[in-house]
C-alpha cells in the first residue's frame, strides 16, 4: 500500500482558533512540540484517523543564516497542516471542506 503526504496550507498571519476549528473537524487532540528545525508546532497525539502523523506548524522558519520557508513553492501559506501515512488521506480532505480556509498545496505517493 503506498504512503500518501499532503499538505495544507492556510494564509493568514496568525492561526487564531485554527487548531481548535481542526481539532475538531479532524477528531485528534494537539499537543504542543518544539524543535530547534521547526520551531514551535503541534502533533496529533496518539494514532490520529487510524494511523499517521498529523503536523501544524509555520510555513516560516530560521537558522543561523535567517528565515526561509518550509515549502518556498507555496509562499502565501504561512501555516502548513501535514498529512502524513494516515490510511485514508481522501477522507482526511473531505473533511476538511468544512475548514475551507485550508487549501490543498500537494500530495507525494511513496511506493
């Protein structure tokens, strides 16, 4: 079976109540992460939606030599939400027609 990664992307400046309004939409609980590569984000906790890793974070990050963007392709999604593994990735979209502020930027298939 292959393994499908979509992205979303939201455009505003600040999230606001996104990850509520997705929380609920998507049925999973975030959990507050923080790295030195993505900077603060949120995870899906345990197995969200049969399988999978969830991940919001900002489309901005930085290192030592500044800011770039996570995915420079898509430089008006300031958010991204990462879909990653999770089995039923098209119900996962359809879903999130209730949220239509994310807007669908690209899946990859992995045989």
């Amino acid at each position: 079976m292959p393994a499908i990664y979509d992205v979303y992307g939201f455009g505003a400046d600040d999230l606001g109540g996104e990850p509520d309004g997705l929380a609920e939409v998507l049925g999973v609980v975030w959990e507050p992460h923080d790295s030195d590569y993505l900077g603060p984000h949120l995870v899906a906790s345990g197995q969200p939606l049969g399988g999978g890793r969830l991940v919001l974070q900002s489309n901005d990050l930085h290192d030592s030599d500044g800011g770039y963007l996570q995915l420079p392709d898509f430089p008006l999604a300031r958010f991204l939400l990462f879909v990653n593994k999770v089995p039923d990735a098209d119900g996962v979209r359809a879903r999130l027609t209730a949220r239509p502020q994310w807007k669908f930027l690209q899946r990859r298939v992995l045989d």
